[in-house]
C-alpha cells in the first residue's frame, strides 16, 4: 500500500525558492515511478515533473524546465521537487503521485495511481 504525504510548502516570493517532499510510508516506493502535479484555483490539474523508479530519467512540463529539478532518495521513501526561480503563475496546490509502472515517465494524471493529500505553494509577486 502506497501512502503518501507531501511537505515543504508555504509562501515565497517571486524569484525564491522552495523543496517539496513527498514521503510514502509502505514498503514500495522504489517500485514506483513518481510525479508532481499542480493545481491552481480555477484551473485543472497539470503535469509538472515525473521520475523513473531508479531516478535514471526525468521528464518536465515545458512550464517548469530549467527550474525545477525532479529527484528521489528510495533509501528515504522520498521523491523531492526543488523549485527555483519562483513566479506567481507557480502559485497552486502541489501533490505527489506513484504511477505502477517503474520505468514510466508520464505526464497523464490517470497513469498513476496513488496521490498525497496536497501542498500549497502561493508565490508573490
């Protein structure tokens, strides 16, 4: 059973930074390709990055390149996002989610399975 919970978030202002975590309590988490989504208020829920169960491949929405960074610690139970160059736009709830197949690097909310409770990201600008 996956159970995720994620942390990290708060108020910043634009140009910050912030690292999310997201900590699963089971006992497979490396069996699992991690995501990060977003959902602003309004708006759907979007990609914003995903990572391979060994952290060997990474994939980015084109909105968040080059300032975010995707990793995992599997000794941890941890998958982190580390949000650099902050704007207001990245103001949303941020949640985790596990996708079952370990290799995958997907940016479709229905692959994965498992989803945290959420964070809240406001940026100011």
């Amino acid at each position: 059973q996956v159970q995720l919970v994620e942390s990290g978030g708060g108020l910043v202002q634009a140009g910050g930074s912030l690292r999310l975590s997201c900590t699963d309590s089971g006992r497979t988490f490396s069996s699992y390709a991690m995501g990060w989504f977003r959902q602003a208020p309004g708006k759907e829920r979007e990609f914003a990055a995903a990572i391979s169960w060994s952290g060997g491949v990474t994939h980015y929405a084109n909105s968040v390149k080059g300032r975010f960074t995707i990793s995992r610690d599997n000794a941890k139970n941890t998958v982190y996002l580390q949000m650099n160059s902050l704007k207001p736009e990245d103001t949303a709830v941020y949640y985790c989610a596990a996708d079952p197949t370990p290799q995958r690097v997907s940016d479709r909310p229905t692959r994965y399975n498992y989803w945290g409770q959420g964070t809240q990201v406001t940026v100011s600008s």
